[in-house]
C-alpha cells in the first residue's frame, strides 16, 4: 500500500500586527519565532514553524490578484501549506 499521507507544513493567520501576535503566541503557547521577518512581515512560530503570522500586506503580495483585506483589520482567513513531492 502506498502512502498518500501529505505532510502539513504550516498555517498562516493574516493579521493587521505581526509583532503583536508574536508576543500573543510567545505569551500565551511559549512558541517563540524561528523565522520572524519585521520589515516583510511574517513569522514562523515554533520548532517546526507550523504556525505562522503575515501581515495583509504580505498577504496581498503573494495572493495578489484574491487576497480580501478585511475592513476592521480582523484576520480575513488562514492559509494552510502541505509539503508534496508531486503536484
């Protein structure tokens, strides 16, 4: 049997404050940065970097033409990533 198990590589939670989600997971999980990008930004939280955090700015450069910028500056969606040989 073959394995089609697609192995998670992360969530990403577009927000209006990058650095203040990453002091929220820091504080509230004790998930500390292992990538944190100020001037783009984005962090990946954790070992593993299975969460991440984006600005809607970043969202709008990588989805450009289907990102919806929330008007209250909530988070307007996740992102979920999987890692596969074959696509």
């Amino acid at each position: 049997m073959t394995d089609t198990h697609t192995p998670l590589a992360t969530t990403v939670l577009y927000v209006n404050d990058v650095a203040q989600e990453v002091e929220f997971y820091r504080h509230a999980l004790s998930l500390e940065p292992r990538l944190y990008d100020e001037e783009n930004g984005s962090a990946e939280l954790g070992s593993d970097g299975r969460i991440s955090v984006a600005s809607h700015a970043a969202g709008s450069l990588m989805m450009r033409d289907s990102y919806p910028k929330p008007e209250d500056g909530r988070v307007s969606g996740a992102e979920l990533a999987f890692y596969a040989a074959d696509v």
